[in-house]
C-alpha cells in the first residue's frame, strides 16, 4: 500500500487525470439525461466537459494555461448556453490550484476575480425560476464563497510551503556556517595546542641534550662506549627536537611564526592559584583534592589545568547570578581524576550537544581535544538537580 501512496506522489498528473475523466464521464452521463441535450446547444456539451475535465488534468503541470483555458471555457459556457453541470467543478480546483502555486501576480490575481464573478455571472445567464431579487442576491453570494474559500485555502497553502522552504533554508545555511565555525575553531584550538605543547615536548627533549651533553664530559668509566652511547643520545635528541618544532610548524600554519608567545606551562600545582583568582572575581569555589599528590606527565598536567580552567569560565558566563561550583581533584594509582560542577542554571544546550561553546563559540571542542591527545575521556552535560558537570578522567601513561 505504501509503494501505490508513493507511486501517486511522484505522479500527480496520474491522479488528476483520474478524477479529470471521473468528473467528465459523470458530467456527461448527467447531461445526457436532460432533455436539453437534444437542443442545438447540446451539442456544446462535450467541448465544454472535455476542455474543463483538461483543466483538471493538467492543472499542476501548466496552472496558469489551465487557468486561461478555464476562463475561455466558461466564457464559451455562458455563450452558448450549456448550463451549469458538475464538471464546472473544475473552476473552482483551478482556482485554488492557482492560488496554491507559486504563480504570476497576474494568475492569482485573474484566478481571484474569477472566483468573485463566476457565480454572479451564472446567475445573471441562468436565473432562478420564481425567486425574488433578494434570493437571487442571497443565492449568488452562496455560490461564490466556496470561489472564494478555495483561492484562500490556495493562498493561505502557497505561504506556508514558503514559510517553510525559507526556514529550511536557513537551517541548512546555519549548518553549513556552523560546520565553517567548528572547523575554523579546531585548527585554531590545534595552533593553540602546538604552541602549549611546544614548551612540554621542547623542555623535556632540551633536558635530555643537557644531560647527555654534560655526561660525555664527566663520565669515566668505559669512557670510549659511554660516549658514542652518550653522543648518539645528544644527536638523537637534537635531532627529535628540530623534528618536533617542524611538526608543530605545520601545526601553526597560518600563524606568524615570529609572533608565536612561548611561556612556562601551567600543572596541577597552579589550578588552586586559579581558584584563588577566580574566587577573587566573585565566584564561590570550593576545592579539594583527594589522594596524594604526585607528579605526573607534564602533558596530563597541562590538560588538567585547562580543563579546569574552562570549566569555571563557563560558570561564570553560563551559571547566572550567586552560582557556586566545586572542583575535586582525585589521584588514582594509574590516573588523575577531575570533576567541576556548578549550581548555576546550567549552559545552553548547543554547549554540550553541539561541541561547546566558549568566548568563540567552542570551549569543549578545546576541553576534548586536549583530553584525547591524553588518551583521557570526557563527560560534560547538566547536573542532576541544575547546574552543569564536567568530568575528566586522564591516565598517567599517554602514549
């Protein structure tokens, strides 16, 4: 039954052929019967029925030749006298057909005159028999409000699929815009994230060619084997740490690579400095930290200061007024745990469905990014009750 629904959607000319021939037979079986068929003017029956059961046909296909059809038909009705019949039916589907496309001015405004002066017309040709002028009046305003109601209902059909083709428009050019916007906020996160990790990477592989370095000079024993091995690591690491800056060159590619601002790293020994600061701002923080402290991966450190970092920003942006959030900090045997949650109102919900939002549109992209170059995993979204979490959990071992 579905395959027949939908083979008729894809050819409504089929349909309307249908009824076009339904309603003409009908017509023509009705008129036959009248003994006004065997007048002269009966003989114009068949033009007439044939060309409005065509109007029917075709009035998706060509509306407004159909309309013109339309009105020379009925003109030719009124002059050779057939009378009113059921196939006049067809007026008032071209009507609303008309009405319902996106036709001409000219279409719709001849398709409304029409509706208004056909039953006027009809009355004036064929009056009724023993009526009085105040029920011929009365009868001509029945007969033309269902002309009317139909190039309304047909109007009021045309503005509504343009309301709604403009409003799917619109979601397509947001989609795409916002596809634009994501992608722009990625790389530019990525630049970020090169530059940061920069510091790490380059300070750790810096550290190795110092030492290597001073331990070919100091070293003794075995002094001939522990040089090359020592050498090769100095090579190794010079090597590595051009390699690296290459990389994240690439990285940065759009950047000016002289303005490029490297400073020391935040860890997690700074993230209550930043309480304090943002308590400061007006927030009300409450922070604690669970397990021991050790150190960890200068990388795990980073991104545990960050997230931490965004996290309180988006409760002051997205929280409301008197929002109060609490930031624990958990030490596993094999990772560091991280959990911010707020009172507040909670973010908008394009914040967590969509990727984030920050002050340019897309703070958890950064949070989830930093959390997967970490090997670490995510979860942000409201809280049970109001307000907004954000739980990370990020292991010792990145690689």
């Amino acid at each position: 039954m579905q395959r027949v629904y939908d083979f008729f959607r894809r050819h409504p000319t089929w349909v309307d052929s249908f009824w076009a021939v339904t309603l003409s037979v009908f017509t023509l079986a009705v008129m036959t019967a009248d003994p006004a068929f065997a007048k002269p003017t009966g003989y114009f029956v068949v033009p007439v029925v044939v060309g409005l059961g065509l109007v029917v046909a075709l009035r998706r296909r060509m509306p407004e030749k159909m309309l013109v059809l339309a009105a020379v038909t009925g003109l030719a009705q009124l002059v050779v006298d057939v009378s009113i019949n059921p196939s006049d039916f067809a007026l008032m589907v071209i009507v609303y057909t008309v009405a319902a496309q996106d036709s001409p001015r000219w279409a719709r405004s001849l398709a409304l005159i029409g509706g208004f002066s056909a039953a006027t017309l009809a009355q004036i040709r064929w009056p009724s028999e023993n009526a009085s002028a105040g029920q011929q009046i009365f009868l001509t305003v029945v007969l033309t409000v269902p002309f009317v109601l139909a190039w309304v209902l047909g109007d009021s059909v045309r503005t509504r699929r343009a309301y709604f083709a403009q409003l799917e428009e619109r979601a397509m050019r947001l989609e795409k815009e916002r596809e634009a916007q994501s992608k722009v906020a990625v790389a530019a996160e990525r630049a970020r994230i090169a530059r940061e990790l920069h510091d790490v990477v380059a300070h750790n592989v810096s550290v190795m060619v110092v030492q290597a370095d001073g331990a070919a000079y100091v070293l003794d024993a075995a002094p001939d084997q522990a040089k090359q091995a020592l050498s090769t690591i100095s090579t190794t690491g010079r090597q590595a740490l051009a390699e690296m800056r290459r990389l994240l060159g690439v990285l940065r590619t759009g950047d000016d690579p002289e303005s490029g601002e490297y400073v020391p790293q935040p860890d997690v020994g700074q993230i209550e400095e930043l309480v304090e600061q943002v308590r400061k701002a007006g927030l009300t923080v409450d922070f604690k930290i669970e397990g021991t402290p050790r150190p960890l991966p200068s990388g795990v450190e980073l991104t545990a200061y960050r997230i931490v970092q965004e996290a309180l920003t988006n409760t002051r942006k997205h929280g409301g007024p008197e929002v109060g959030a609490s930031v624990r900090l958990v030490y596993f045997d094999d990772g560091l745990g991280l959990l911010v949650e707020d009172d507040g109102r909670g973010a908008p919900r394009d914040v967590y469905e969509d990727g984030g939002a920050d002050g340019q549109g897309h703070g958890l992209i950064g949070m989830r990014e930093r959390v997967g170059m970490v090997g670490g995993t995510l979860d942000a979204g409201p809280r049970p009750g109001g307000g907004f979490r954000i739980s990370a959990l990020l292991p010792l071992k990145t690689g």
